[in-house]
C-alpha cells in the first residue's frame, strides 16, 4: 500500500445558510480517502464503523479503489454521530450534538499489507490513536501528514505534542497555529511549531486561501472565489486527501510539488463545499478537476517580468 | 501631468500593540503621492494643510518629483488631525479623536497644469469632494481609482454611489464590499458593485491578500507573511498609489498589467507597515523594492504543468 489514512468514517447532519441535511455520510476518513482517490489508486483507510453504515457507501469507496482491509465493521455499535450548525459567515458553527459510538474504543488495526506504507494521511482523531497507528508501522513512512484542531489542543494536549515529534507535515487552520505556538504572527508561529516537530506547516485560510512554511520559504496558495458556498463540511479533509494523494502519486517531496499538491488539494476543497456532504466529489471527473485547476493558475499567476523594471 | 491624487494630508497619532506616537505626518494622499513616486515622475496632489504642515515634509514630497501647485496651505488653520489605537489584531482599530480643521470647508483647487490628467487617484475622502475634483477636470481620464471606507457608506451613501459612477476601478475592504452590495460573497457583491459603474473590483484583504474583479476574470494577489506589523495605517493608501502608479507609468490597463500593478501595490504596502507611519516609505529604495516584488512571485508562483497529469 502507497498511502493508507486513519480518521473518521461517519455519519453528520449539518445545517447551513442554504439548507438543512438528516444524517448523511460523512467523516474525515471518508473525504480523505474520496479525495486521495483521485490521484492514487493505491490507498487504504484505517477506521471503524458501526453495523449500522451503509454498505453501499463501502462498495462506493471500494470501487474507487480505495482498500477497505483497515476498515473495522462493529457488530451491534453505532457509527460515530456530529451534528451542526454553519453560521453565514462559514468559518463559525456549533456543535449540536457528538456522539462517540464506537470510537469510544477505537483500537486501529494496521493490515500487513499497510504496514509499510509509505505515505500516512493522520487525519483529525484522538491524538493517541494517531500515535499508536504511527507504533504499529514496521517501517518509517517518507511521510506523515498530521491534520488536527483546537479541541485537542484544548484537553489532550500533551498526546498532540507527542504525535506532532513523528510528523512531517502539520495541516491547521491559523486561529489553531496561534493557539498551538503562543504566536499572533503566523511566520511566528510557523517557527515554533517546526520545533515541535513537523518540518512543514500548512495553514488552512478557508476563504483566504492555505499558506506552507518550510524549507525556510512560504507558499501562499489562492482559494477559489466562490458564488456560493454550500457546505464547509469536510473541505479541510479533502484539501489534506487531494494534498496527500497528490504527492503519493508523483513521489516527489521536494518544496516546489509541495505547491502543486496544494492547489491540487484546494481545487478539490472548491468542489466539496458546492454540495452537501461527499455528494460533489461521488460525481466529480476528472476533467473537472482539471479545468478547477486551470482556474487556480489563472486566478494566482502572473508574469512580473514582461512590463516591470 | 500624467497622474494627479486627491485626499488628505494630515496629522496622525498611532498607538498599536508595537509601540505609540506622537503627531506623526500621515494622510491618505501623503502615502498616495509617495508610493506613486517610486513609478512615476510625472504626478500632482490636490490637498488642504493648515500652517502647522512641516515645510520639510512638503520639500521632501517636491523632492521626490511630486508635484504640490494643487496643495492649498491656508494661513491661521490646523491641517487634519487623526488618531486611533489599533489592536492584536490590526485589522481592528478605534478611533480616539478626528478634527477635521481644514477639511471642513475643503474646496479642491485643480491647477490647469493638472486638468488633462490621464490618471486620477480619488483617495478616501467625502464623495462629493471627490465628485468635485471629477466635475472640474477638462477632459475625461483614461483611469480613474476611488478609494472610500464603511464611513462614508454609512452616511453619505447617495453622494458615493453618484461618484461611483463615473470611477473605473473601486477599492475597498472585504467588508466593506458586503456593505455596499448587500451580498455576502464577494463574487456576488462584484458583480452588484459592478452595475454601479465600476469596471474593475479591487478587495483588499490586509493579511490576507487582495483580489481583482473584472473582465469576467479574478485575480488573487498574496499578502507577503510578516514576522511583525509594525503600523498598519496607510497601507491601503500605499497600495492603492502603488497600483494607479504603475498603470501610469506602464501605461497599459490590459487585467494583465493590472494583476503586475497589484503586485507592485501590495509590495510597497508591506513595506509601509514595517514603522510608523510614512517612515518606511521616505527612506525606500528601488533596489528593496524590487527585492520584495522578487519575493511576491516566490510567494505565489508555480509550475502545475510540469508534473501534474
């Protein structure tokens, strides 16, 4: 296996400024593992579900190449549950309702066939599970992408701090980058965090756009201007999926495909957020990734040089 | 003359988290006329002081080839005083006292030399004094840039949006757009805000960039990451001289040229935020700025092409 991704398979009911769901599928597993898809067709997920998932959703992610063998099916437990509510401004909601089921005792197990992956996608998940899937390797991956949030730095602190010394790349939005180094500015805070670990930071913008720091050089990527925005659900986890995916599949870690795995996972965010849950990227081609991306380039370049001087 | 800017030039005093001022030289068209100066030697401010305006000060605008026939010094009156605090986060700031002196009965005068300008800077100012400079020029400009605030929204809408009109490219904050338009997505909002007259949308988004609407197309310029903004007054003036500066100089309004003038605004505006006030700007040379225009197409440029697909 090329790249295998621990998270979330779930169920959300979410409510926005434009409309209201009942439960439907989803998790960051889910959308990293859709996304990923894209660009590789040698993945995995780790993570478990209740007896009470959809099995046609399974054979969904099957037939797009994704190997389930990590995928624990738990026999009279419920799928874990988050239910919320989108503000119009989308970069606020609340929670309505969490219930763990059965990632109460989510013990990830690592099929043989992952043990040597060489790209792992830890997405956002109780820290010490991110860990323990890290202690069940039998090799040291090229890399480890780790996605998280401030509820983890609010109450498991300590475990985040752990995990984050065996990352390579740390994706967080940037009020979590302050939150995390103690540092309003984010080429501060970018700093302190590399100390804790993970060579690369990327900071999610959402609207604004992502920006990487490594290497001693940043990247600041564009996002896609939207009309309207549908649902926020699981853009982040589809960026870090198409990111991941994207660099699996070139094999190339060097700072400059770094880029262009970022827009690569930001065009892939643009779509999710056009629809309800993983509804957009369940129908998505690849010409329209394409041509998404197309408009990234032409949205953020420039030729300075031509007139200039 | 090639390019003429109207708006104040005045006193300031700034408190930010980074330190405190005393009456400091500031002014929309004082940051305007000297980040212009870096493009183009061929340009003229319509301005009021009092005669409490440094002569210094203005020998120095005249040294950089700015043009002062359209600055009235009225004897016996104080020049426009501002001063406000910002906070942790400088895109907030309260205003601690405005006497506006001898913008209350401010009456541009536009020099002959001054009314077949082909670019015209209408800087943040009461709409119907920018009208005025407008109704008093002799021939239509090839350009003309307006600058506004949520101020003038707020109680001179009507005489706004009758300058609107005649004005090809608008700046103003992400906010304020969401003000004038009515629309919360700023792809909706450019296309209201285009009815109004405006051919050309630019959003500035402090620390997040700035994006250019028009033509059908949109343009997302990065803001440079700082380790440390120092004072952010004056930065949407440096950027907005910046850019009509450039077009001036260049002059070419292809939205190719448009995005370079962009870039050379924001590359001038980072500079501006680094010390109080025009510190920064007065002691600026070409070679630093190019340097930092270097460090934007680091920032933001890549190559999708050579490994994707």
């Amino acid at each position: 296996m090329s790249l295998i991704s621990v998270g979330t398979v779930a169920f959300d009911a979410i409510e926005t400024p434009m409309g209201k769901t009942d439960k439907i599928v989803g998790g960051a597993c889910t959308y990293i593992g859709l996304a990923a898809s894209f660009f590789t067709k040698n993945s995995g997920i780790v993570a478990v579900v209740g007896d009470d998932f959809p099995e046609s959703v399974l054979k969904g992610l099957s037939e797009r190449g994704i190997n389930l063998d990590g995928l624990q099916i738990k026999e009279g437990e419920k799928s874990f549950f988050w239910s919320g509510k989108y503000h119009t401004n989308m970069n606020v909601r609340d929670t309505l309702d969490t219930q763990l089921n059965v990632l109460e005792s989510f013990d990830p197990i690592i099929p043989e066939s992952y043990k040597n992956a060489e790209y792992v996608m830890l997405g956002n998940l109780t820290p010490s599970v991110q860990s323990t899937v890290l202690d069940r390797l039998a090799s040291k991956p090229k890399l480890v992408v780790l996605d998280t949030m401030n509820f983890w730095m609010d109450i498991a602190l300590d475990d985040l701090k752990k995990v984050l010394n065996s990352v390579d790349v740390l994706t967080i939005n940037d009020e979590e980058a302050r939150q995390l180094s103690g540092e309003y500015s984010l080429v501060n805070a970018a700093k302190v965090i590399a100390e804790m670990g993970p060579r690369y930071l990327i900071i999610k913008k959402g609207e604004h756009g992502a920006l990487l720091f490594g290497d001693g050089k940043i990247f600041s990527a564009p996002a896609l201007p939207l009309a309207e925005v549908f649902d926020p659900t699981g853009a982040g986890d589809t960026f870090a999926g198409g990111f991941i995916g994207y660099l699996a599949e070139s094999g190339d870690l060097s700072f400059e495909n770094m880029k262009r795995a970022i827009i690569a996972g930001s065009a892939l965010a643009s779509f999710t957020v056009e629809k309800f849950g993983t509804e957009r990227l369940m129908n998505l081609t690849r010409e329209e990734i394409d041509n998404r991306i197309q408009q990234f380039v032409e949205l953020s370049q420039f030729d300075m040089n031509l007139v200039f001087g």
